[in-house]
C-alpha cells in the first residue's frame, strides 16, 4: 500500500505554540515509526509556510504528485477540511484513490442548529471513503445523516501512573491561555478559593496576556511547556481543572492525559466531556464555567474521596492506548504490516 499522511506538524518556529491536531497526529506518526510503517507526510501547519495562501499551494502540489490510485490517504484535521475536501474529492473522483478522514475535535456538534453549514458539512465529509471522529456524540450524528463514520480516540501513549498524590491542594490548568478556555472565571475567583488552593496555569498566550494574572494571589500563571513536557507535569499536580467554553471541544486531550495519569479532572460539562468525565467518579463536573459553579464544583472536590477518584481516572481510559488504536486503525485502512 502507498500511504500518504496529510496534517500539521510541530511548529517550526516555536514547538509550544501547539493545538490538539497536531499532538494527535504526533503521537500517530511515533505509533506508526516504531511499527517501521513507510508514508508519506504532507504539512498542513499554516505557520510552517510564509502565507495561508502558499500552504494551501503548497500542500495540493504536493498532494498531486504524490497520490495515485493505489494510494490510500490518511488527513487529520480540525477545520482547513473546507478547504482541502473540495480539492482531494475531485482527485479521488478522478482518480479513485482511498480517502480517510481524521477530523478532530467537536465543532461539528454546533452545526446540528445551522441546518445548511451541516448539510454542507455532510456533502464535503461524503466525497471520503470513511470519516474518523473522536466522540461518540459526532459519530451518531454523521452515521445518522449518511456518513461512513468509526469512532476514533484521542489516543495516547500509556502513562506511569504516578504514585505520588500530588501536593495537597495543587491544582493545575494545560492549556491555550484564552477566554474561550474559561481562564477569566479562574482570575475571578482567584481570592475566593479555598484556603491553601493555588491552581498554576501552563499553556500559550492567545487573547489573555501575563498582566491578566500579575496581581492574582493563588492563580499563576507559569508559561507554556513544550507538548512532551506536559504528561510528567500532569503528575505534579493532585488534579488538572478545565473550565472551557471553546466551541471546538471534542475529547480534550489534556483531559485524556490526565485520567491515564490517574489524576481528577475538573472540567466544564460542556459538548462532549461528559464522555470521559464522570460527576464524582473520576472527577467533577461544572455545570458551566461561571464562577459560582467553579467554587462550588472545587469545594465538592475536596471532600471526595481522592484515592479512588484516582484509580476511577486510570481505570477510565483503558481504550485510549495509543497501540490499540493505531491498530484499529491499520485494520480500517487495510494495511499490511
């Protein structure tokens, strides 16, 4: 088999500067390395071309030169799908190579009110062989409206669970510093949090900036880690808090790191992390991210049981090995290893 790869590598220019397709298709194409599978890989990362306008031209030659009818392609992607499906359903029709995709995240969930934005949606996902989503809510939706759809994790390598415990109140947030995320809710009630709590806040600057937590007492702001950094910091901490409101959120993959850590998530039930998060199972769940139900959800947190939040967190993700998925995803492909 002939096997093209399509999606965003690592930033060139600054590897913290990161989003979860391109963990996600990193940690495929290590799977795929140390199995000695041979492909081809074309970069979608926008930033690593000197315009959007040379990326997208860039990213068809390529594409063209490289696909043929034996070819079977494999594209991981959160939202440049609407402008490249177009382009590489015409080339399979042409053609009739194979045509998978990886879409990532759960922005697709919003479109069930805009009937038309899902419609076109559903035509674009149509010229694939089979669409993979990560969460059992997107796979419903397409494989009710018609779409060749398998359920496809947000995988990872399997991590040392920790033994340690944590520090005892030490909370911690991963992720893009913006408002989206929830971080305001966090700077709101920063004077409000238990006694002790601090919560640290690891990720990139986007539409908040450092002086947004230069005055906060127990909320601090401790820059962005490269992504391979973030599973042993994850083991730092007694649990990882995610108050977001982001319209993309399918499976968080800070949240999947975390569980296979055994460590409590905090989140937001918001779009689909009621998947991996259970109410005081292996974690709590806000019922929004404004302040007065973060309080309320922290406070209920340490009065639970913090041993067995932490073995339910690792038992809860036993189907996010990264080996096992790579696999059901080899077998989906039909390649021969």
């Amino acid at each position: 088999m002939n096997l093209v790869i399509l999606g965003p590598l690592e930033n060139r220019a600054n590897s913290k500067i990161t989003g979860g397709a391109i963990v996600q298709l990193k940690h495929v194409l290590d799977e795929l390395n140390s199995r000695g599978v041979v492909y081809e890989v074309i970069d979608t990362n926008k930033h690593n071309y000197t315009s959007k306008k040379d990326a997208f031209i860039a990213v068809v030659r390529k594409y063209y030169k490289l696909v043929r009818k034996e070819t079977t392609v494999l594209y991981f992607t959160s939202s440049n799908y609407k402008y490249f499906l177009p382009v590489f359903g015409s080339i399979k029709k042409l053609i009739g190579n194979k045509l998978f995709i990886r879409k990532i995240g759960g922005d697709i969930g919003h479109f069930k009110g805009d009937k038309q934005k899902l419609e076109r949606t559903l035509r674009l996902f149509k010229k694939t062989d089979h669409v993979l989503v990560e969460t059992q809510g997107l796979q419903k939706l397409l494989s009710d409206n018609g779409v060749s759809c398998t359920q496809f994790l947000n995988a990872r390598k399997r991590s040392k669970v920790s033994e340690r415990m944590g520090d005892p109140v030490n909370l911690a947030y991963f992720g893009r510093i913006s408002k989206s995320k929830g971080l305001l809710s966090l700077i709101e009630i920063d004077l409000k949090l238990p006694k002790n709590l601090t919560i640290d806040i690891f990720g990139p600057l986007e539409d908040l900036n450092e002086n947004s937590f230069s005055d906060l007492k127990n909320i601090i702001y401790k820059g962005a880690l490269d992504p391979k950094d973030v599973s042993a910091k994850v083991r730092e901490y007694k649990a990882v808090i995610l108050p977001t409101q982001f319209y993309g959120e399918g499976h968080p993959g800070i949240i999947v790191e975390a569980l296979m850590s055994g460590r409590p998530v905090l989140a937001t039930n918001w779009h689909y992390i009621s998947e991996l998060v259970e109410d005081e199972g292996n974690g709590i769940l806000f019922k929004s991210n404004e302040p007065t139900e973060i309080l309320e959800g922290i406070n209920r947190f340490m009065k639970l049981p913090y041993n067995a939040l932490c073995e339910n967190a690792k038992n809860s993700v036993q189907d996010f090995d990264i080996q096992l998925n790579v696999d059901r995803l080899l077998n989906l492909i039909n390649y021969d290893c």
